[in-house]
C-alpha cells in the first residue's frame, strides 16, 4: 500500500490522522507546524511527539522532503537557481530572487510541461507528471531553511501549467497562505498560466486574493497560434472574456505576460492590436525580452524596440513594466537548468 503523502495533508486531515493513530486532536496540529512553520525534514526533529507516535508515522506515512542537487548563485545580483530531485527521481527547478521589497521563490508545478510553447525550454522534453502539494510546498521550504532568508513572494511560474494541475494547486496555495504554515498572504503569491479557459473560471469561483498572470505573447489570434499550440485550443477573445469573469468575481488586477520575440510580435502594431485587446481591462503588463534558448533560433528584440512597445503601450494608459533579468550569469531561461541536467546524465 502506498504511504500517505502526509505533507500534502490540512489541518483538519491530520488532526484526524492523529486521532486514527490513537492521538488526541491536537497532535495533528503540533504535526502542522513542524512540517509547515518550523520546517522539519525528518520525523525525529518533532521532539514534542512520543517516540512510539513518530515510529508510527514513519510506517505509515511518507515526509516529502526534496534534495537539493546543485545551487548556482548570481554574481550580479545574488539569485539563486535551485536544482532538486524527487522521491522517484526526477529533478525539478526553482529560483530565489532577492528584491527590496522582499525575496520571491519562483517554483515549478509539474514535471515537465505538455503546452509546447515555442520559446520555452520547459516544452523541450515533455510532460512527465503533475507535482504533488508537498513537493510544491518544499520547494519553498528548502530554500527558505538552505539560505536562511525569509520567503514573502512565491510566483508559481517555473516549469509546468500550473491550471492543469489545479486540484493539487489549489491545496497548495491554501496550506501556503494558512496562518498555521507560512502564512504567505494570498496577495503575494502569483499563478501564471498559459491560458486554460475552463479552469480559469473555476478558479474565480474560489474567490482567492492571489494574482493571476496570463501569458499573452500575441496581439492576434493567428500570432498567438503561432507561438502557443494552447491558443489552438481556446481562443485568444475566450482567454481575456475569463480574464473579465476573473476580475468581476475577484476584483483583482490581471497581469499579462508579454515575451518580445524579435521581428515577431514587437511591432508597433502589435502594440496597437495588444492595446485594443486588453484596454478595457484593469490590468498590468509585463514586457519579458524573450530568453533565447538554444534549441530554437528566436532572438531577442532590441532594446529601442523594447522601449518604444512599452511607450506605445503607454500612450494607451496601459501600466507596464519591462521584466529586470535576473541571474542573467547563471542558467537563465525557465527549465535550463533541469534541461542541462538531464542532458548531462542522458550522454554520460
Ligand atoms: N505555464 C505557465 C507558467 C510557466 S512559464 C505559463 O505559461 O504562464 C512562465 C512564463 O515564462 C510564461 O509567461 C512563459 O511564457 C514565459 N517563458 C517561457 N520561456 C521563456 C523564454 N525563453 N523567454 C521569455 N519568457 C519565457
């Protein structure tokens, strides 16, 4: 039989774990916290359990607890990419960026990712399988306990489509706003998502005060299409009407993520056409230089360029930032790091 994922349990689950073990209630709760405020890996950190209860536990229920294989660190501006592998093996990434305003873990939610868009190293290999809470969780938690600096962003925008695997998403960011674990408020945690209409509406429904991130890419339905197989799927007009619906039910501000991709979609028209589309829509937009990747021949747009597609955009009364690159000296681009990695082993 395969052992509970008791990482991955809420409050309310493990207290009636504990109760079923023949605990009392509060057990689970001292559980929690261990796993999720003081950050324990290991059952024999918890030193207020009974060493039978431990026992117990370690028989019946796994602790997920990720391995960090390497840790390359920014010389220009202290970021940190994280490399670790799971209990079966595969390796997923993860990023520390260190702002003013507070240091932001970037994770990732699957292992490799099935959306295929052209530009990203994540599509490269595939899709493997979603990520767990407790592995999503610990992502967090490592690097928080590893360089001892204290996490008060999480982007889930690493490798994988967060929004298809949105049940296990969703007890993640609950546990991870949870006032008994990290108690990250909602309002700095960040889900980006390449567009999955149905799932988009259900996420309103929670009501939750987390930001969502669309990535954009396109001005047009046919650019888009070009760039993201998903648009083949639901259209770019289906992805902002979600968009509206997230707004309404939510009341939060939509940020969209725009990858200038040189002589693709950084025109001034693109910007026209991109104004048009997303004008009427309380929102932000977020300019990235397209990371170039070395499996695929798209170039970065100018600078000049970059900044005359956000004066345009601007003329428009429309917020935008262009992306700072961060660790620009260390495997940039998302899913590289892992991608090196797994090549590396593949020819040894
Ligand atoms: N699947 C989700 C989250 C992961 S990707 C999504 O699509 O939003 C996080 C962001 O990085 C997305 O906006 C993605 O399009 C962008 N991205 C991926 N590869 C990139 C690259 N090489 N250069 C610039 N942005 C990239």
């Amino acid at each position: 039989m395969e052992k509970t994922d008791i990482k991955s349990l809420s409050l309310e689950e493990l207290k009636s774990l504990a109760v079923s073990m023949g605990e009392k209630p509060f057990r689970g709760r001292q559980l929690y916290e261990w796993m999720h405020k003081k950050l324990a890996c290991d059952y024999e950190e918890m030193t207020n359990l009974s060493k039978d209860f431990r026992e117990k536990l370690q028989e019946s229920c796994r602790l997920v607890s990720l391995n960090p294989l390497e840790v390359q660190t920014s010389k220009i501006d202290g970021t940190q990419k994280y490399l670790f592998a799971l209990d079966d093996g595969n390796v997923v990434e993860s990023v520390l960026m260190k702002y003013k305003h507070g240091n932001s873990v970037c994770i990732s939610s699957q292992v490799g990712c099935k959306m295929g868009c052209r530009f990203c190293a994540s599509a490269i290999g595939g899709w493997t399988r979603n990520l767990r809470p407790s592995e999503m969780l610990d992502q967090i938690y490592k690097i928080q306990r590893l360089s001892k600096e204290r996490v008060s962003n999480v982007v889930v925008m690493g490798t994988g489509e967060p929004l298809d695997n949105y049940e296990n998403l969703l007890r993640f960011i609950y546990m991870l706003s949870d006032e008994n674990g990290l108690n990250i408020s909602q309002r700095n945690i960040t889900v980006s998502t390449c567009g999955i209409v149905p799932r988009m509406y259900d996420l309103a429904e929670e009501k939750l005060q987390i930001t969502l991130a669309i990535s954009l890419h396109a001005s047009s339905q046919e650019k888009r299409q070009e760039l993201m197989p998903i648009a083949n799927k639901y259209s770019i007009e289906e992805v902002l009407e979600a968009c509206r619906n997230y707004f309404d039910k939510t009341g939060r501000r939509l940020t969209f993520e725009y990858s200038l991709v040189g002589g693709k979609n950084d025109s001034q028209e693109d910007a026209d056409r991109l104004a048009h589309l997303i004008g009427n829509l309380n929102c932000h937009v977020n300019l990235i230089p397209v990371n170039p990747i070395k499996e695929r021949d798209f170039v970065q747009s100018d600078k000049k360029v970059i900044e005359k597609f956000q004066n345009k955009l601007e003329k428009y009364q429309i917020n935008v930032t262009i992306r700072r690159e961060m660790g620009r000296d260390i495997d940039g681009a998302c899913g590289q790091l892992r991608k090196r990695y797994i090549n590396k082993k593949e020819d040894a």
